[in-house]
C-alpha cells in the first residue's frame, strides 16, 4: 500500500515533465511492483531528478515550481475530507485524474488524458475516484483554504499532455467553482 502511494508523485513527475518516463512507468509497472531493483532505482532516480530541477529552477516558488502541485489541489482536498485516512500518495492520485478530467473539460489538456493516468494509477494499485464521504460541496470548501487560492480565485496546474504542462497564465490557471464542482462529479447548480 505504502509504495503504491509513493509512486504517485512518480506518476505525477511524468505528467509534469517527461512523457518517455510516464511510458516506463506504464511499461514496468509489474517490475515497479514487484520489487524490481533496477526498475525501482529508475523510478527514485528520475523522480528526484525532476524535482530537484523544479525546486533549484525556482527557490522561492514564483513560478514553474507551481507544476508539482498538479493533483495537490484537490488531493489535499480529499485528505483533510477524509481526516487523513486516505494516504496522501493516494489523494494526490485522486486528485490528478479530477484535476486531468477539469483540464480536458476547460480544452487545456488533451483529451483522453485523463483516462490514461487513470489506466496507470489502477495498475499501479491506486485509487481514482473520490471516496464516498467526499462531496463536491465539501472538498471545494476545504479547498477555498487552500495555500494556491489567491483574491478568492482557486488556481490549478494543469497539463497539456503528457510531459507538459499549461504555460500560458504563468503556470497556473483560475478556474471558476462551478466548473470544479462539475468535474467533481456535481449536479449541475
């Protein structure tokens, strides 16, 4: 269970920066699972490579640092909802595949994205969908609190494809509540 969590951060390093690694992940992941030790040495290897850049790129976080929050916003969202008993590697995998979903309805991610992260998280023994207790109503509550709302706007980084993420509003879009609520799954208001 604790290294399915961990490598959804691996799942997310490949949406965010490389899409030759994403296909690894897609093509070893019974090795990755199983223990393999040079396949799990490629997953720690380029997983901190791609933060280690990210991080050393932008210290103080001001501008495509913002990418490693992809699935953050509604994962933490998911964890406090949850009061913690959802893993945060599996929050996180959660709220990639919404986070995907709300891109691909916005027209910034390519369609059927979504549903090839969601292919990969399951076999990598992952959850997908939000858990029962975790309405739409309550995980944008949780989320209007979150450290990405600035002006009362909630900021998203989203990709574009795999391997690369939306530039065009300096990293991070606005997207409107009522369109998060939608990709949460949420009647129409």
């Amino acid at each position: 269970m604790q290294l399915s969590a961990g490598l959804a951060e691996a799942v997310k390093h490949g949406v965010i920066a490389d899409a030759e690694y994403f296909a690894f992940l897609e093509s070893e992941h019974a090795a990755i699972l199983g223990k393999d030790g040079a396949a799990l040495e490629r997953v720690v290897r380029r997983s901190v490579e791609i933060k280690a850049a990210l991080v050393a790129e932008d210290e103080r976080e001001a501008g495509r640092r913002a990418i490693l929050n992809f699935g953050h916003t509604i994962g933490h969202a998911i964890e406090a909802t949850s009061k913690f008993e959802v893993l945060h590697g599996e929050a996180v995998a959660i709220g990639m595949v919404y986070e995907a979903r709300l891109g691909e309805a916005l027209g910034i991610t390519k369609k059927g994205m979504a549903e090839r992260i969601v292919r990969l998280l399951e076999q990598l023994r992952l959850p997908v969908e939000r858990p029962e207790g975790a309405s739409a109503d309550q995980l944008i509550e949780v989320m209007r609190g979150d450290k990405k709302v600035r002006g009362g706007e909630m900021r998203f980084a989203l990709p574009q494809e795999i391997g690369m993420m939306n530039v065009k509003d300096g990293w991070t879009v606005v997207v409107e509540e009522e369109k998060i609520a939608k990709a949460l799954g949420a009647p129409p208001r």
